[in-house]
C-alpha cells in the first residue's frame, strides 16, 4: 500500500510521527487479513496486538510518500502470529522496519484461541520458501 505524509502526521522534529507509522502498519495488516481471509474467518476471528518492534533507518517529511509491505514469515504460535514489514521511499531505501504480534480472538467469546491451519493458511509462504 502506498502512504502520503500529511501535515497532520508530522510532529514536532517535521517527520512523521512513530504513531502514524503504527497506524500504517494496522492498516496494511486489515488490508491483508481482509484481502486473503475466507469471509468466514473474517466474521468469525478478530486479531489485537501483543507486541510492536520499530527500526527506524529514515525520516519522512510532509508529501512524501512510502510504499509499505507486510508479510508473515513463519506459522503461528498458538493464538500468535508474527507479522513483518517495511515501509521504503520512492527511491526503494528502506526507511522502517517493524514486527508486530498478533493473537487471535473468536469474537463470540471474546478469548484468545490457538490459530486453526485452515485460517493460517492462505498467509503463510508456499513450501519450501525462506521465511
């Protein structure tokens, strides 16, 4: 997905603040699970987040615009699943790195539940790929 640095995702140092960048990488994540999820998953699941890592290699200004990517390398883990991505500038440089974790949870219950294969699936790299 491509994201445009708008004024009022600057902060105070005249980039783009680490909560836009948040806030993108959700939105790359809902883009994906609602591009390759059956929608019996979708009516069935919900994901929230465990945990954030963020390397910043750059900074963005107002107007500028980045392409993001997301990707999920390995199977889930229980009800947790590792995403990966990175944002890069018009020019390809890698400008953020992040992982998030996210667990799944059946939303009639509101709890937690392993991942089952068949939702996991349509995610994961074909056999044999390198994560």
């Amino acid at each position: 997905m491509k994201f445009t640095a708008l004024p009022e995702h600057i902060d105070a140092n005249g980039h783009v603040n680490n909560t836009v960048w948040v806030r993108w990488m959700e939105d790359l994540s809902v883009a994906h699970w609602n591009a390759q999820a059956e929608p019996d998953h979708r009516d069935a699941y919900v994901w929230v987040v465990t945990r954030h890592e963020i390397d910043y290699r750059g900074n963005v200004t107002e107007g500028a615009e980045v392409t993001g990517e997301t990707i999920i390398k390995d199977g889930p883990r229980g009800a947790r699943f590792d995403r990966h991505y990175e944002f890069r500038d018009a020019e390809g440089k890698a400008l953020v790195r992040a992982k998030s974790t996210w667990a799944m949870v059946d939303k009639a219950s509101g709890r937690l539940m392993r991942v089952p294969a068949e939702v996991a699936a349509p995610f994961l790299p074909p056999e044999g790929a390198e994560s």
